[in-house]
C-alpha cells in the first residue's frame, strides 16, 4: 500500500519564494548594474572623462556598427579565435589521447608536458613574437596553447579515469583495440574531454584579447579597445567591454548546448543537485 506524502509548507513556500520568473533571473544582477551606472553618471559620482554615460556608450555602438567597423574588428577576433581553437583543440587530443592509451608515451612525454603546462602563457609571447612575427600566425600560434593544455589534461585524466570494471568485461567480451577503444574507452572519457574542449574554447577567447593586446598589429576588438584608450574615448574602451563579454557569453552558450546534446545520453546518470 503505497502513501501519498503531501509536500511540506517549507516546500512551498520554497516554490514561491521567488517572484522573478527562472527565465528572467540571470538578467537581475546586469539590469542592477545598469541602474547604478546610469545614477552614478547622471548625478555626477565621478570624473566624466572616466564615468561615461550609458547613452554615450549606446551612441558609440550604434555608430560604430552602422558604420561596419565592429563587424570588421569583431571577425578578425573570432577568425583567430577559432583558429587557434581548431589547432590546439586537436593537437591536444591526440597529446591527450596518446598519453592516456600509452604507458610508454606517459614516460616519455608526461614528465616535459607537465613542466611545460606550469610556464605562465604569456611568458611565450616573446618567443612566439621572434619566432611568427607580429601579425596573425603569432596570435593563432599564441590561442593555440592556450587551447592545447587544458584539452591534453582532460583527455588524459578522462582515459586513465575509465572504470577497471568496463575494461575487464570488454576483455572478456574479446573486444579488438578498435572496439575497446570506441565502445569503451572515448565513451566513458567524454565528459571530460568534452570539459577539456569547453575550457580551451573559454581560455581561447580571453587569450585572443590577450594576444591583440601584446601583439597589437591587425585589427581585433582588442585593438579597438586599445585605439579608445589611446584616444580617450572610454565610450569605445566600455563598448568594447560590452562586445567582449557578450562574445564570450554566446560562445559558451553554444559550447553547454553542443555538450549537453552530444552527452544527453548520460543525463539519467548524474546526480540532480
């Protein structure tokens, strides 16, 4: 005989605790900022020169896109953005792959990969410029390693995390190398390398501004930001910010969606919290 619990007042009170519909929530702490920006501008908090107005900020965007100059810097950044992406993302899982299938491939190269991985990534950037230049092939060689490392680690970490369990019935299943490999092994290390690529994809962006602002030739939304404040124009250095952060945010929203679609398999799996 089964007993229907009915839900506590805590419960409830719980599920309307919150008057700000879920789809709405993510936009509290961005509209607070906006409102305290516009005060603080409005009433004079601070120096004008530095404390723009967002209607300064509003005016630059609309200019600067109608006239096609963020189209312009906002493609030379994505181009090298999934450029180096696309390089380190599959360098890093043939490193990662080979040194998580092979003992022998972990002896060799484990102990120079971990010491190369604990170089800040900007202490490359001088001979990354001597060796490529100032120009693109430098900056997608510079957002190659920083998309490199994190995918090699968690390709490595996901194949040597794989149960023994999974390992030993493929053997008693007779399994060739190639099933073990597909069947077994690339499945249950997906999470983390799909964890690896959306981390490269997230360091691979902040590293493209990086990389405008060290290796300042070409046109890039970094180099936009730099021509503001060379010129003092903070409308265009906020803006900038703005585009950045948007940027970023649109990135990782199709990165979870990809993921959450190639793993959908695994839902039922992991724990709900």
């Amino acid at each position: 005989m089964s007993e229907h619990i009915a839900p506590t007042a805590p419960a409830v009170q719980a599920r309307r605790a919150h008057p700000v519909p879920k789809a709405l929530r993510g936009w509290v702490v961005p509209l607070l900022l906006l409102a305290l920006w516009w005060t603080a501008a409005r009433l004079g908090w601070g120096n004008a020169a530095f404390l723009v107005s967002p209607e300064a900020v509003w005016q630059r965007a609309v200019s600067y896109t109608a006239s096609g100059e963020l189209w312009e810097a906002l493609g030379s950044s994505l181009w090298r953005d999934l450029a180096g992406f696309a390089i380190g993302v599959t360098a890093g899982l043939v490193g990662g792959g080979l040194l998580g299938l092979s003992r022998l491939a972990e002896r060799a190269l484990g102990p120079s990969f971990h010491t190369l991985k604990q170089i800040s990534l900007f202490a490359w950037i001088p001979l990354i410029s001597v060796w490529f230049g100032l120009g693109d092939a430098a900056k997608v060689a510079f957002l190659s390693l920083a998309a490199f490392f994190p995918v090699v680690l968690n390709t490595h970490e996901g194949i040597r995390s794989v149960p023994r369990e999974l390992i030993e019935v493929a053997r008693a299943l007779k399994f060739s190398r190639w099933q073990m490999l597909t069947r077994v092994v690339l499945p249950s290390a997906s999470p983390s390398i799909f964890a690896g690529i959306h981390l490269a994809l997230i360091y691979a962006w902040l590293a493209t501004l990086g990389a405008e602002y060290l290796l300042v030739s070409g046109k890039g939304i970094g180099n936009t930001m730099i021509d503001g404040r060379e010129h003092f124009h903070m409308d265009l250095v906020i803006f900038g910010v703005v585009v950045v952060g948007l940027t970023g945010f649109t990135l990782n929203w199709i990165a979870t969606r990809i993921e959450t679609r190639l793993l959908a398999w695994r839902g039922r799996l992991v724990a709900q919290f």
